[in-house]
C-alpha cells in the first residue's frame, strides 16, 4: 500500500507595499502553487497591526481559487470586531483559520490585552461551528513564556480539545525535539498531528535574532558554518538548503505528518528545498 503523502502547506507574511503585493500574487503564488501545496497561510501582525492587509491578500488568493488560512489573534480588538473579521471569512469563502494568542506589539507595552489561543478557538467554534478547519501554534523547544515544558503540553492539549483540527510547530532545528515533543503530546493525551514549522536559512542575522526572542534554537554547529563564510551569502544559502533538506528527509522518513513552510514570501529556497526532498 502507497504511505499517505506528507501534508505540505506555505506560509507567507502580508506584503507592505503596492508591489510586495503585486509579486506575492502574480509572481509567487504561482510558482509555489505549482508545487501542490495543500493550503498556503498568512500570518496577521502582533496586535492586529495587519488586519486590513491580511484580510485583503487572503481575500485575493482564494479569489484565484487558492486554499488559503489567514492566521488570526485577538490582538487589541474586541468580541464584535474579531467576530465582524470571522464573518467577512466566512463570506469570502476561507474555509481554514491559524488561530493564535499572538504577542503585543513592540512599543506598545502591556497596553493591549491578549486572549489565549484556546478561548480564540472556542470563540470560532461558537460562531461558526465546524466551518473553518483551525490549526494552532505548538512549541517542541517550549513557548518562551511557559511555565514549564508540562504546562504548555496541556495548554496545546486545551486549545485542540476546545476544537482545533491540528497544530503546526515553531520552526525548529533539532529534529529530536520534534520527536520528544511528539511523544510526550501522546502520553498527554492529544491524538490531533502536529505538522513541522520548517524555516529555511535565507538571512541568517535576522533569523539569529527573530530565534532568541521566539525561543527557537539554532545548534551550534549551524552557527560556526554559517559564521565561517562570513560575506560569502551564496555560501550561506547553499548550506542551509542542504541543512534543511537534511532537517525535512529524516523528518518525513521518520514519520512526521507533514511540512509547513516558513516561505518568507520567496519562492526559493523552499522550492528548492521541496525538489529535493522528491515532493
Ligand atoms: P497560547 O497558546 O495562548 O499560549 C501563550 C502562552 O501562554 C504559552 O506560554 C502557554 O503555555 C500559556 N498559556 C496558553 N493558554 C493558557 C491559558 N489558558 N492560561 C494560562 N496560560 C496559558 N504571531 C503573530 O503575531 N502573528 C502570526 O500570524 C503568528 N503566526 C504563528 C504561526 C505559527 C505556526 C506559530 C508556531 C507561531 C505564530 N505566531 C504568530 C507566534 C505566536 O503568536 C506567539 O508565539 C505567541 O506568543 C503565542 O501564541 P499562541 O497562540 O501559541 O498562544
């Protein structure tokens, strides 16, 4: 019997300019649409700070016939106006939703509040019923802000039983983190896949520094490589499809569910990525 095939999905970030937009739609998305992905995703700014502009890429995308999952906080706003946003979903015909706590805004301090992933979750389900698919955030490496690694465990296990189909992790680089992860999800009672965050390296400064914050660690040996080829960048990405090919080949062949790809909006490296892993 033919194994099931690797659930693929993309994730993108909403373009800020006239152009970014124009790009990500007709240049794109096509090119990475070829690939047969099972969903794309576009993530909604710390705070809501992307309401418009998330809504707007997603609106587009499944204009085209795209499956495509806004992701989705609370942020600042209110009951009625996350609600008012649900709906225009519903009406565009989205049929997927990433549903996340999300953070508050650099600069903004404690000023807005932030509602946890599984009350967001409940909140869909009530209004919308089994509409919309929901898939949740998950931390194999532990959410920076966890009590403890147990805690978060049962707070994912809560926002799956409050009705998410299925969760997608940080992006990781220790592939025994993910398998530990997977296991202990499973002695805690959660049945639902957990699909792998997988981040390509494309501009290892930014990546250095988006990873000390959300937690996600980069191994050593990465680091040292990388630093040895100090300006060379073609260097840098040439290794770091060859690392996360590696990451991506003993994730599907030891049984992982599937792949999310953190695409940063670029087409390669993932498709690179993609063709040799034989997708
Ligand atoms: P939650 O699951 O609510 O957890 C947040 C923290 O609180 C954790 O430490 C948890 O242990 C604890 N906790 C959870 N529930 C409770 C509870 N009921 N009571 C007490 N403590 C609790 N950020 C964005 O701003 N926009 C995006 O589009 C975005 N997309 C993402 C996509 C993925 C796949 C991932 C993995 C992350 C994404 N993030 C995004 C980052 C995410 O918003 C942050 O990591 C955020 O800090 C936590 O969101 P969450 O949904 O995991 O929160």
């Amino acid at each position: 019997m033919p194994s099931k095939q690797p659930r693929i999905s993309f994730e993108y970030f909403p373009p800020k300019t006239a152009d970014g937009r124009e790009k990500l739609l007709e240049v794109t998305t096509p090119a990475l649409n070829e690939l047969n992905p099972e969903f794309f995703s576009v993530t909604y700014g710390a705070g809501g700070t992307t309401r418009d502009t998330t809504c707007d890429v997603v609106s587009a995308m499944r204009s085209q016939g795209i499956d495509v999952a806004p992701h989705l906080s609370f942020g600042g706003d209110n009951e009625d106006a996350v609600g008012a946003l649900i709906d225009t979903y519903v009406e565009r015909d989205i049929k997927r939703l990433v549903a996340l706590r999300g953070d508050t805004p650099s600069g903004m301090g404690g000023a807005s509040q932030l509602v946890y992933a599984n009350e967001l979750v409940a909140f869909i389900r009530e209004r919308t019923g089994d509409h919309f698919e929901i898939e949740v955030a998950a931390y194999p490496e532990i959410h920076p802000e966890a009590n403890s690694y147990d805690s978060d465990i049962g707070f994912l296990k809560a926002k799956l039983d409050a009705g998410a189909n299925s969760a997608i992790t940080q992006y990781f680089f220790n592939v025994e983190a993910y398998f530990y992860f997977l296991d202990q999800c499973s002695a805690a009672g959660i049945d639902k896949p957990i699909y792998a965050g997988i981040m390509p390296i494309i501009n290892f400064a930014n990546l250095a520094r988006f990873s000390r914050n959300c937690g996600a660690e980069i191994p050593r040996w990465i680091c040292q490589r990388v630093e040895g080829y100090g300006k060379d960048q073609d260097s840098v990405l040439k290794f770091g499809i060859e690392v996360v090919t590696q990451l991506c080949q003993t994730l599907l062949d030891s049984g992982a569910p599937g792949i999310h790809f953190y695409t940063m909006n670029q087409v390669e490296p993932t498709r690179e990525i993609y063709r040799n892993l034989g997708l």
